[in-house]
C-alpha cells in the first residue's frame, strides 16, 4: 500500500515571528524554517505503519518555495522513499493546498493520505478536511492512533471530552495530533541516503491547478499587550470590581 | 537549564571564514555540500538540544558508582548513549571501508561542539572512542583493524586511551606497565600494571570497551623509545566476532572530581590475575609515536570543548541576564527596577564572553579546514602548508580556548550573582567542568612549551611569519573599511608587539631557554587574541560586505561588527602587555630563590 505524506516548511517553533512594519504579514525574511511539528508526527507514522509492514512506499509533498527540498529531504531521512516538490512562489491557502494534493492524488493514487492536523504558521486546520471533501473520501482527523488492517483503518481521534475511534474505508485521510507519535531522532546515514533518493518537481500549472488565493489578508497585528494589574485591598474590592469593571460576576 | 545549538554562528564560520567549500571540493569530500552540512547541522541541534542537553545536570548530580568494578553511569546516559549510537554519530569521521561516514574534520568538528557544549561529560565517550579509533586504523595490522573498528565506528565498542600512571603523567617516559609474550605463543601479549586517569574506562551503556594500553616490553629501551601501544578488550573476542570471556582488566575505583561528573574517570588495573591479554598495535616500541599522531587531534577536540563549554555558559548568563531584574538600570528616568542585562557591567561581562567565544570558533574551525587540507590537498606544497599551520594553530587553539575557558566559565557565575554560586541554578557546573580543559591532553604549560620549541623554534618561526603576513593583510583591508578601520588600528598594534616577541622568542630559545619558558604562556595567549582578532576582523569585514548587498539578516551582520569592535577594544590591547612580559618578564620569575617561594 502506498502512502502520501504532506509536508509543509513553516517559521520554525522556537522563533518568535514579528509583524512587518507595514502590518500586511508577518516578517519571516531571515528567520529559521522548518517541517510543521504535525507533519513531522504525520511523516513518523507512515514511517512506522512501513515497519510494521502495512505500507510499502511512502511519497512526501511539499508545496512552496524552492527551498522546500530541504523540508523532503528531511521527511526523506526519516524513511519516506521519494518526494514531489509543487514548485510555487504563490502564497498558497488551504483550499488550492488541498486541489494541488487532489492532484497529485489522482497522479499518484495512494491508499492512505497521512496530514498533519495543521500548520504551526496559519493555524487553518483545513486542507486535511478539504483535501477528503474534493476527493470524496473518508477522514479520520485529530488521529492519537491509527490501526490499519485490511482494506480499513481505524483512527482514534483526540476530541472534546474523550476519545472518538472512527472506521474508515481505504483510501482514507489521516490528520495527525501531538499524541499519535513522537518523531524519531534521523540517523546520520540516513541524512546521507536521503540525498540521493528522488525528488520529482512539478508545478501548480502542471497540475492544471489555479492557486491564487481567495482570502484577502486585511491586516496583520501584535496583540494587544497586557496592561499592568492593580492589587486590591480586600476580597470585597475583588468582587466588586469583577462584577462593575469586568462585569464577569 | 537548555541548551540551543548556535547554529547560525556555526554556519557562519564554516562558510565564510573557515572555508568549507573548499573542503568539500578536496578530493575524497566530494558527497559532502554546504547544503548537506546543514542538514547535519539541524539534526544534530535537535539531538544536542533533545537528548544531551536535559542529562547534563543528573550527570553533575549522580555522578557515577562503582561497586566491585562495576561502573554505573548517571539516569539517563546508558539510553541517551544508545540513542548517539544507533543514530549513527560515533562513526562520522570514521573511515568509510570500516562503516563510517568519512566527513571531514571540520564537519565533525562542527557537531562535536555541539555535543561538548550539551553535555561535556557524555561527550568524551565518543571522543575518546574516535581517537582510539584513529590509532588503530593508522597504526594497527589488517587483522586487529577488522576485528575492532566496524564495532568500535558503530559505537557498539566504545574506546578508551590509557596512557597516564601515578608516576607518569606528562612525562610519559616513566610509564612502566609490562607486556609480556603469552606463554600460549598465539602472538597475545600479558599486560600488567595500573593506569589512571582513565576517562569512561568502564561502564555501562556497552557490551565491550576497547582499551589502548602504553606498556614495555621485556627488552624494551629505557625511556620514551620503550614503549608500545596493544589492545586490551574488555571482553576477549571469539573468531566469529563473538564475545568470549572476560579479560583481566577492571575498574579499581571513580576518582573523586572538581567537574565533569556524569564521566566516570576510572583507576584501572591490568593483570591483576597474571591474565590481561592484549594484542600489540603496529611496531613494539613505537607507542608513544603513534600515540602523538592522534594526540593532536584529541588536542584539537578539547580546544573544541574549552569553547563549547563557554558558549553554554554564556547563553546560560544571558538568560539569567534577560530574566533577573535588579536595580534602576543606569541613567534612565525610570524609577523600577531594569533586567541586569541593561547595567553596562554585565553588558561588559556578557560581551567578553561572547567575543572571545566568536573569535575561539573562527580559530578552531580555520584549524580544522586546514586540517582537512592537510590530509587531502592534491598539491602537496598546500599539503604541506596546511599542516604546518595545523602544527602551529594546535597549541594555541587547546591552550587559549581551555584557559579562556575558565574565565568566561567563571563570568558566567559572576553575571548569576549570588545564585551563580549556588548549585541549583546550574552556572556552577560548567564552571566546574570547564576546568579540567585546560589540564588534561597536555596542560596549558605543556602546550606553550610545544608551540615555542617544536612549532616556533624549530622551523625558524616560518608559519609564525606566515600568519603575522596574513594579518597584517587584514588589517590593510579594516583600515580601508570606513567605520572598521578602529578595528584594523588594534589589531595592527597587536601584530606590532607580537612581531617583537616572535623575534625575542627565535633569538632566546636556545641562548637562554629557561627564559624563553617564562614567556611560553603568555606568547601563546597573545597569539590567541592576535589571532582570534584577525579572524574577527575578516568577519567583519565580510559582514560588512554582505550588509552592503543587502544580503541576509542584518541584525545578524551588524553583531558580528559590534563583537569584533568589541574585542578589538578589550581584547587586542593585551596583546601588548603580554608582549611587555615575554620579553622584560622572565628574570623576576627565575630570580628568586626557590627555598623563598
């Protein structure tokens, strides 16, 4: 069984991004990028549902920017076998994500398409849901577990509350949550090997996809800094100041 | 405390000052690129980052036990170690027919400061492991070679380096462990006596630990000609490549340290039962020789530890400095208290630190290029050139980055305050654990006598003139350079006083020896900060470049301008003091009657 694991290059988690000046976006210019934590969790599984001999070859795609090679580069030392770059200097939005992955989709035709649940920069939390949608497959988001067994898989899925486990028919979506794994350390040769493993590059208008984005970002701010506190004198001040000023009581 | 891997810095240095596409083009690089190395680079800052870095503490905390020779190590290195070795580090350097990697030397380099930086102790393990492992693949026959190197480059078999005895320490002469022919006639040798000093020289994160061993042989010349390096596996090693029995070689007891606790520092006894069987690497009475080709690597790796340490020291005080608030700060109109990082003292302290530990990785890593040329230029003139400069840069790379080491160490308590000296905040440890650095592979004393006399004196000072010219290069460039040109008036001033001590060295080596000793420390810390200010100097300069073409992160760019005015202002000045004492110093240090110190 083929896997497809989508992989997207972010604003690493450790860098406080600042808002440009102008307010149009955020300042990622200099600052270090690297694999979406999610799909970091995402390339893990598919690496492991291989080890456990449930799938065969795992695909991973990045869209973006050149230098998102590096980003397949690095899911490929982790385990997956090849990797299609979706060349673009667009700024993509989930919903041409998801026509450009329906795409390669119908290109590549793997049984399972492993996402993570969303992107650490824009925090949508769509493309899995729209990708299954354009596709008119079954989704199994938020997985902390994935089961694959015969032409099924069964993803436990983190929700308000507990726990929901949902059976899906093959081919299916998968998004990933934090539980489901915890990525592995890559190995130095492997590092090495991925480098020579291939990397197929296409374009948005290869896959006769328009990506231009239907969303207008209006502004971008900080927000707002908090003001200092004040210290009141007694529990009655408390109260009253929660029930005239902040009018929470 | 965590540790982040300065990854940006790092880059730097390889691709603009140390020149690692040069290295990658030598022949024998050729699957190594920029764009691979960072890959390395990111990955092994994860790993530092993820798994070395939170054990640091239990290993100053735990320490090591022994009990009736068996050795266990702190919560957490035996799977941490595990982890280093299946992800494949231990043989990044390791010869590629013996399943290494083969990277070059300044590749590793650049990720051994990582893990010297996350966890020094956890560290040496490895370490020693790659210069044991280089011993024998320059040194040992076929047979040895292919019995132990795929295990030892795996990191199933990690090695250890047993030189030093009680009476034998950096006089190596005095050794005086035997090794006798075995009575069975298989070619073995009995190896009897104790070592000391032994670092991870039993434990248990493996299932064999390689032993070299310096002893002589019956008939063996007195002195340093008497010695011979053999192997002693813990554990005997079966024809198939199984593990037999267990050799006769144990731990005695863990030496009671200042620092570096999570390594178990091990007093070993060989033979105790007339049975230790080791087996002799390459030619009997060779071993110090052979010892001394790996010794300037294992230099080298502790030049690379002096300054990993100080790096976490300072971004540990940096935090502290961002985090503790204390006193208005100095000159503003508001009356609160201000982090100490805006009081101009700590600044100061913060700013020593971090300009000294620039100017100590631009030096490492140039060692390391040429140390790569060294082994792969095709031509052999630059073969040569680069080696002599490796030779030179050695003592004062593992002399100047270990005794800066313990004062950048020790500011990085100091900036803490009153916590800095309390445990808990961990400022402490690696004020504890940089001291060794400049003790152990030769003390700082050792390493200055090696650069007068074998380095300096005994090739009439040409690589010494070499790099003077070269300087003196740089400093034309600053001081054509608007704004740097401060920079290049200081660095210039100290190329001047150290032309005058070179010359004061060359003519007094020989004449008036003791005299010239006096001066061997500090000549070797003022080429450090000559040196180190150069290599600031060309950094700056290329900054100033790359702003100019509006390339890259300008914040970046514009630090390493502020850090090398900064050294060109604290720094570089001492160049000349240290100049004033080589050369007017040595008769008050001799005068005096020895009874009256």
């Amino acid at each position: 069984m083929k896997a497809l694991v989508a992989v997207k290059r972010v604003v690493d988690y450790n860098v406080k991004v600042r808002v440009k000046a102008d307010g149009s976006d955020v300042d990622i210019g200099n600052v270090k990028m690297s694999m979406n934590p999610f799909d970091e969790i995402a390339v893990e599984e598919a690496v492991r549902l291989k080890e456990a001999g449930k799938v065969s070859e795992i695909v991973v795609v990045s869209l973006g920017v050149k230098q998102c090679e590096e980003t397949l580069r690095t899911a490929m030392a982790m385990g997956a076998d090849r990797g299609i770059l979706v060349e673009t200097e667009a700024p993509l939005q989930p919903l041409a994500v998801a026509k450009l992955l329906k795409a390669v989709v119908d290109k590549e035709q793997p049984q399972l398409v492993i996402l993570g649940k969303q992107a650490i920069d824009d925090d949508a939390n769509q493309t899995g849901q729209m990708l299954a949608a354009l596709l008119g497959w079954p989704q199994g988001t938020f997985a902390s577990k994935v089961v694959v067994a015969d032409s099924k898989v069964d993803v436990t899925r983190e929700i308000d509350g507990g726990l929901e486990t949902v059976a899906l028919k093959l081919p299916a979506i998968v998004t990933t949550d934090l539980r489901l794994n915890e990525p592995r350390y890559v190995k130095l040769p492997n590092i090495m090997a991925a480098k020579k493993k291939p990397l197929d590059k296409t374009t948005p208008a290869d896959l006769g996809v328009d990506p231009a984005p239907r969303l207008t970002v209006l502004k971008v701010a900080e927000p707002a800094k908090r003001s200092a506190g004040v210290k009141v004198a007694s529990v009655q001040e408390l109260v009253a100041k929660l029930k005239n000023e902040a009018k929470v009581l | 405390m965590s540790y982040r891997a300065p990854v940006n810095d790092i880059r730097f240095v390889l691709n603009e000052l140390a020149g690692l596409s040069e290295v990658c083009a030598l022949p024998g690089n050729e699957d190594t690129n920029p764009e691979l190395v960072d890959a390395i680079l990111e990955e092994a800052a994860k790993f530092a980052e993820g798994v070395l870095a939170p054990i640091n503490r239990n290993g100053d905390l735990h320490g090591n036990t022994v009990d009736n020779g068996v050795v266990t190590t702190a919560p957490g290195f035996r799977d941490a170690y595990h982890q280093f070795r299946d992800a494949g580090w231990v043989g990044m350097r390791g010869p590629v027919e013996y399943g290494g990697q083969g990277m070059p030397a300044l590749v590793t380099m650049a990720v051994e400061e990582l893990w010297c930086a996350a966890n020094l102790s956890f560290s040496l393990c490895p370490l020693l492991t790659l210069g044991a492992t280089e011993a024998l693949h320059h040194h040992a026959s076929d047979e040895l070679k292919s019995i132990y190197l795929p295990k030892m480059i795996s990191g199933e078999w990690p090695g250890t380096m047993n030189l030093t005895e009680p009476q034998a320490g950096s006089d190596l002469a005095q050794v005086r462990s035997k090794a006798v022919p075995n009575p069975t006639g298989d070619g073995s040798y009995l190896i009897s006596g104790q070592k000391i000093f032994i670092t991870w020289g039993e434990h248990d994160m493996a299932d064999n630990i390689v032993h070299l061993v310096l002893a002589r042989l019956p008939d063996a010349p007195a002195g340093v000609k008497g010695i011979s390096l053999f192997v002693v596996p813990k554990f005997l090693v079966n024809a198939d490549g199984s593990l037999g029995a267990r050799n006769d070689v144990r731990c005695v007891s863990l030496e009671h340290k200042l620092g570096i606790h999570g390594s178990p520092t091990c007093v070993m006894s060989y033979g105790d039962n007339g049975n230790a069987v080791g087996y002799l690497v390459g030619e009997a009475n060779r071993g110090l020789s052979y010892m001394f080709t790996m010794m300037n690597h294992a230099r080298l790796g502790v030049g690379v530890e002096g300054m990993a340490i100080s790096e976490r020291s300072y971004q540990q005080a940096v935090a502290y400095a961002r985090d503790r608030v204390q006193s208005r700060a100095l000159g503003s109109d508001d009356a609160s208290s201000a982090a100490i990082i805006k009081h101009p003292d700590v600044r100061r302290m913060l700013m020593t630190m971090r300009s000294q530990i620039e100017a100590q990785r631009a030096l490492t890593y140039l060692t390391g290029a040429a140390l790569d040329k060294a082994a792969r230029h095709p031509d052999a003139a630059e073969k040569q050139k680069a080696q002599a400069l490796v030779n030179f840069l050695i003592p004062i790379v593992k002399g100047w980055n270990t005794e800066q080491a313990n004062e950048i160490t020790s500011l990085g308590v100091q900036i803490h305050g009153g916590m800095g000296f309390i445990e808990e905040t961990g400022a402490a440890q690696h004020y504890r654990d940089a001291r060794i650095t400049s003790i152990y592979e030769g003390t700082t004393g050792i390493q200055a006598l090696d650069l007068i006399g074998r380095k300096l004196a005994s090739e009439k000072g040409t690589t010494a003139k070499v790099l003077l010219t070269e300087v003196a290069a740089t400093v034309n460039k600053l001081k054509a350079a608007g704004d740097l040109a401060v920079i290049g008036d200081a660095l210039e001033a100290a190329q001047e006083a150290t032309i005058k001590t070179v010359d004061y060295l060359l003519a007094t080596f020989d004449s008036n020896p003791r005299a010239a000793a006096v001066g061997s420390v500090p000549f070797l810390k003022q080429m450090g900060i000559l040196l180190g200010g150069w290599q600031l100097g060309r950094a700056a300069l290329i900054a100033r470049q790359k702003l100019a073409d509006g390339e890259g992160d300008a914040a970046f760019f514009e630090s390493k301008i502020s850090v090398a005015r900064f050294f060109a202002a604290h720094q570089l000045p001492q160049v000349a003091a240290l100049a004033q004492t080589i050369r007017f110093g040595a008769e008050s240090a001799l005068e005096i009657g020895e009874e009256l110190l």
